[in-house]
C-alpha cells in the first residue's frame, strides 16, 4: 500500500515567513463540521495556555528549588518510615509503622499547602506583618515556661487549639522576617548607625550618646535579637545559639559596620560568661554534653559497652556502618540503640542505610538551597524581600549543617532537626513556610511585581 500524503490536509498561512517559524497543523479527522481548522487550533492552544497558566500560578518562583523541596521531603518519608519502627515496636506505643508514615504523611502534605499558599502572598505583606509576628513569637516563647508542656525538664511546646508545637521554631522565622525590616529601613542610614550600648550601664541614662544608641538602632535593632535569644535560652539553648549566630549574619548581610558586629558579640560573650557562672538555665545539661564531646576525641572509647555509649558516638558507628552504598533500606542496626534516630539523629540514620554517595547528594541539597537564594538575593530588586529570602535560607541550610556536624562530632549535642527530614511538625511546618516566602520573592521577581 502506499504511502498516504497528509500534507494536503495542513493549511498554511504566511508563506513568506522564515523558515524556523513551524504552523500549526491540525489532522481533518480532529475537526467537526461545525468546527474550523484554525478554530480547531485555536482551541487547543488556549487549551494548552490554559494548563500551564494554571501550573505557574500553582507553583511559581524558582522551578529549581522546587525540585529541591520535593526531593527533601520524599527523602523525609523514607526516613521517618524506617526510623519509626523502634517506635511502634516499644511496649509503650500503641502505633504501628504505617501509622506513623501516615502521620508524616499528613505532616507533609499539611506543611505543602502552608508553603504553596505562603509562595502566592506577595513580599509587601510579609513586611507589613514582620512586627507583629515577631511579637507574638517573642510573647509565645515567653509563656510556655509558664503554660507549656515540659519534657526531660525543658519547658517547649504549647498547646493552641488541640495544635502543639514549638514556639521557637516560629520566633527563627519570625526574628529572620524582623531584622530584614528593621535593616532595610535603615539602609540609607546603616554605615553610621550605632545600635549598640555601652556595657557601662550606669551611663544609659545621663548620656546623651547612650540615649541616642538606644533610640535609633539599640530599641530596635539590638534589643529584639537580645530578648529572642533570652526568651528561648532556658530551654533550648542550642535555638538561643543559632538565633545568635543568624542574626550576626543577618546584620552583616544588612551592611552594619564591623565595629558594631563586634560589640554585639562581646556583649554575647559577657552574657555566656554570667549564664555559665551562676548556673542559670540548661547550662548544666550544656556543659554535660560538652564533656561528653570532649571525652570522645581525647579518651579511648572502643572498648566501651553500646548502651553506655552517647548518641552521638552512635550515630557515628552507624555512618561507619553504612559505607559507600549503606546497607539498604530499612535494614538500619543502630536504630534501636538511638534514643532519637527520626529526628535529632537523621543524618547519620539515613546514612547507615543509604550509604556515603546518597548523604554527599542530601549535603548537596542543602546547600543548593543556599546557593539558589543567593541568586534570588542578587536578582531582587527590592531591600527587604532580598534580606528576607536569604535570611531564612541561611537559617534552613545553617540548621541542616548543625545538625550534621553533631553526627560526626565535630560539634556538641544540639538537639536540631534536619530541616523537611527529621520527624517533627513544628520544624516541618515552619520551614515550610519559610520556603514559601523564598518562592514569593522569587516569583515575583520573576514577574516584577514588587511593590516596596
């Protein structure tokens, strides 16, 4: 049989057009009789318009790091599926595995919602809300020493609607949207601005000077990231750390002067020094870990029972164990000696079952996110979106490598999650919806439709 030519079924139109320029053809067996071939095509290219219209408005901003989001939150379900089993199988739970991957599940798809819809806002109301939230962070931080559910002797999570969570996982995002309001209001004037007082305290009131500190950058530039730091430090002394640590970064990027960078940190090094000599807050649990640190790079440990060992010295025998390719999913033996493998000890769970390659391209993932913020901060064309989008991607990418280095020792025990991986709403939800103001300011500088 031979071939049949269907070139005489395609209309074209604009003959004299360039070559590289296709038509659209539309095959007469798709066409009614009420229908045209142009009518036809132009039916299926709004069709199609229509589609991907729909997608961008869904998720917009950086496709990269959407793909990032997606792959880190995947990785958060094999995770916590495997990790949990040590979980349901204790006498004391009545949950089975499938339970708790169900939970997460829901966590996620909770957590994705906040995000997408947080990526839809534009950044101008983000601004407008940076005030009161910080406050209500601050004031939620502050009142679950006083109504709050305690565990192993830290006061951290509140109850609010049948909701618990913890409040210093919001007063991060809340500090991050703060500073980069105080900051980028200020810029005309930050390369003179003084923001911090003096240590002599005595002199606040009669000085001039020290009454003008105050007023235009210690109130509020100074203070906030003081309170943030003591609110939280009673009870979650590595939070009150990474606070500290982000906002000296936030102030750097903010272009406040070297001088003044350093008098924050000397006032952080004096506080330190009166916490750890009056005994005040967690500083005994601190100090314990720290020696545990210690003891594990100077004495000899080999010969020392599993269940006397710290779970950091476990986690680092599970990394051990997983080697290049791990020993498969699910197959994890460290598991059931960690007292917390879903979520201050993911890392080095994950690693043991997916092995050195998979924990190198989660390491990557993370510091992705930084990079990627990075180019959204330089392509921005407004001050507060800018420091707003890298601020909470130093928090998430700073967070992950914590939690990290814990695992391998290089640092003390600090209790942090690994930011969409570890088991745990508040972390989950809360980064979530920081990553969603990152893809707000990402799209609409995409559609330059900054307003401030």
């Amino acid at each position: 049989m031979s071939e049949i030519d269907y070139s005489k079924y395609i209309r074209r139109e604009g003959a004299d057009q360039p070559a590289e320029q296709e038509d659209v053809a539309v095959r007469p067996d798709m066409v009614g009789d009420d229908v045209t071939i142009d009518e036809a095509a132009a039916m299926a290219e709004a069709r199609d318009s229509g589609l991907i219209a729909t997608l961008r408005r869904l998720f917009g901003g950086d496709k990269i790091l959407w793909i990032i989001i997606i792959a880190l939150m995947a990785i958060s379900v094999l995770v916590v599926y495997s990790s949990t089993a040590k979980m349901a199988y204790m006498p004391s739970s009545s949950n089975s595995t499938s339970e708790f991957l169900r939970n997460q599940l829901l966590l996620l798809v909770g957590s994705a919602l906040f995000m997408v819809g947080m990526h839809r806002i534009d950044s101008h109301w983000f601004r407008r809300a940076a005030y009161i939230v910080f406050i209500i962070a601050l004031g939620l931080s502050l009142a679950v020493h006083f109504v709050g559910t305690s565990t192993n002797g830290a006061a951290r999570w509140i109850n609010i609607g049948g909701f618990q969570f913890q409040p210093s996982e919001m007063l991060k995002v809340a500090l991050v949207m703060y500073l980069a309001r105080v900051l980028a209001d200020r810029q005309s004037k930050i390369q003179t601005l003084l923001i911090v007082p003096s240590l002599k305290f005595w002199t606040w009131f009669k000085s001039e000077k020290q009454r003008r500190i105050w007023r235009e950058g210690g109130w509020p530039i100074f203070f906030p990231i003081v309170a943030s730091c003591l609110v939280i430090f009673p009870s979650h002394t590595s939070s009150a750390v990474i606070l500290f640590a982000l906002s000296i970064v936030m102030l750097f990027i903010g272009r406040v002067t070297w001088v003044e960078i350093s008098r924050v940190m000397l006032w952080a090094v004096v506080g330190v020094a009166f916490v750890a000599l009056m005994g005040l807050g967690r500083s005994h649990t601190a100090g314990g870990r720290i020696d545990t640190w210690v003891s594990v790079w100077t004495e000899d440990r080999t010969k020392v029972p599993v269940q006397d060992l710290s779970d950091t010295e476990r986690s680092m025998i599970a990394i051990n164990n997983g080697g290049i390719l791990g020993r498969g999913a699910g197959q994890s033996a460290v598991r059931v000696e960690m007292t917390h493998p879903e979520s201050d000890y993911a890392f080095a769970f994950f690693v043991e079952e997916y092995g050195i390659v998979m924990a190198m391209i989660l390491v990557a993932l993370y510091v992705w996110v930084f990079f990627r913020a990075i180019e959204i901060f330089e392509r921005c064309p407004k001050k507060y979106p800018a420091l707003l989008s890298l601020g909470i991607a130093l928090l998430i990418t700073g967070q992950a490598l914590l939690h990290i280095m814990v695992t391998v020792n290089i640092i003390p025990e600090t209790g942090q999650t690994l930011p969409l991986i570890s088991r745990g709403g508040s972390s989950l939800l809360f980064t979530s919806i920081g990553l969603g103001m990152i893809l707000s300011v990402s799209r609409q500088t995409q559609e330059g439709s900054h307003t401030e």
